[in-house]
C-alpha cells in the first residue's frame, strides 16, 4: 500500500507517493507543505543542506554558476523526484543552485530526519538511489544535447520536460529565464520560439509558451527528450 491516495503534495510527488504506508508514517509528522514561489532561490550555492524538497507540482532548476557570475541549467526536478539528494551521501553543501523555474507546490523535510529513514535501507532508499540514478542520466544527457543539438531542438526537449512536471498547458518563461537556462543569447531563445511557433508546436507571447500540438512536438524534438523519460521510468517503476 503506498503513502496515499488523496492529491497532497505529498501523493503527487513520485518518492513520496510510492513509500509504503509505514515508512512514509514515520516521515508524515516532519514533512512540511511550501510553495515554489517562481525565482525562488531554496538552495544556494556552496550553503549547507538543509532540508530536501519533494515538489508536487512545478520546476525547480538546478543551476551551475560560474565566477563570473554567468549561469546554466544542468538539469530540473519536478514531481518525479527531490532536490537536496547529494546529502543522502553525505555530502553536505553543492556548489549549484536550486531555483523555482516553474511555480508549484512541494514538502520539505530536515535532511537528519529524512537520512535516518535513509540509513534504514527500506524503500526510501531503494527509491532515492534509482531516482539517483536517473537525474546523473539526464545530466549526463543535457550537457550531449547542448553540444550536439540545435537550439530549436534544445528547447522542444526543454519544454517538454517541464510540460510533464505541470498540470495544464501553459508556462510562464521570459526570454531571459530560457536564455539562462539554455544557456545561449536572449536572440537565440527568440529565434528558436519563432520557429516552433510558425511550425505551430507553441503560442510564444512575451514571458509565456503555450504548448499547442504536443504530439507534433515529441516528433520535432531530438532523441535526448525521449532518452531521459525512459531512463526516468525505468528506475521509478513497481
């Protein structure tokens, strides 16, 4: 029997959703509702690790930051899985950021209590590892599909892998957010949006994608989309 059946952050989110009603009971009292505001900054680089965060809705980017200043995404965190997980390995400060791309809400929970449950070595951890696995594929992957794909390509894949971790069709994302996390000019998002827009994929306005023909998309975008959800369901299936 899994944690619940009702539609709480909690039960949206994959590690959590999946825990046997035991282990998710010893978890329940320490986990802690909040809301991805947009922007949101929940873990900054070099600081100690906290809390982990568990979305149920919404993006959270995980954000490389160089010394002078410039930043890249390296891969995102939705529903499927939880920010804070270099701790579980005893590492105890990254130097990434975590930033709220899309807005949503999630739990949280102190990293003591949620590694005691760890260190038992039931399903929480069995679930944690996998999704592990899973998030260094698709780095692994993103840093392929940056140095081999177009821009157009690049951001079909993007978009894609935030429209599975929002409920509706609509995403709010300004020219410079999807340069940051594409990592190319502000021209080279445009350009890139105009084209998916003519092909009739997305209704691009200033700070909003509308996903308009997601089939049509799945078959544009590059394989690296494709490759990263199968991985993903692979190592979260029961």
């Amino acid at each position: 029997m899994s944690a619940s059946q009702d539609s709480s952050p909690a039960n949206r989110n994959r590690i959590l959703g999946s825990l046997p009603l035991e282990e998710y009971n010893r978890l329940a009292p320490h986990l802690e509702p909040v809301e991805l505001e947009l922007r949101k900054i929940i873990q900054e680089s070099g600081d100690a690790i906290r809390y982990a965060y568990f979305p149920g809705n919404g993006v959270i980017s995980i954000v490389a930051c160089m010394r002078d200043g410039s930043t890249v995404e390296i891969g995102v965190v939705g529903p499927e899985g939880m920010v804070g997980i270099h701790a579980l390995l005893g590492i105890e400060s990254t130097p990434n950021e975590s930033m709220v791309q899309v807005p949503g809400d999630g739990m949280r929970i102190r990293i003591g209590t949620l590694l005691d449950e760890f260190r038992r070595g039931g399903a929480l951890q069995d679930l944690t590892l996998r999704y592990l696995y899973a998030f260094m594929m698709q780095i692994s992957q993103t840093a392929a599909c940056n140095r081999l794909h177009t821009v157009e390509e690049r951001l079909a894949r993007w978009l894609l892998m935030c429209h599975d971790r929002v409920e509706g069709d609509e995403l709010a994302l300004t020219h410079d957010f999807l340069a940051m996390m594409l990592g190319v000019r502000r021209a080279g998002v445009t350009g890139a949006a105009v084209a998916l827009q003519a092909e009739g994929y997305i209704r691009y306005s200033r700070g909003h994608v509308t996903v308009m023909d997601r089939k049509a998309l799945e078959e544009f975008v590059c394989e690296c989309y494709a490759a990263v959800k199968a991985e993903f369901d692979r190592a979260l299936m029961h």
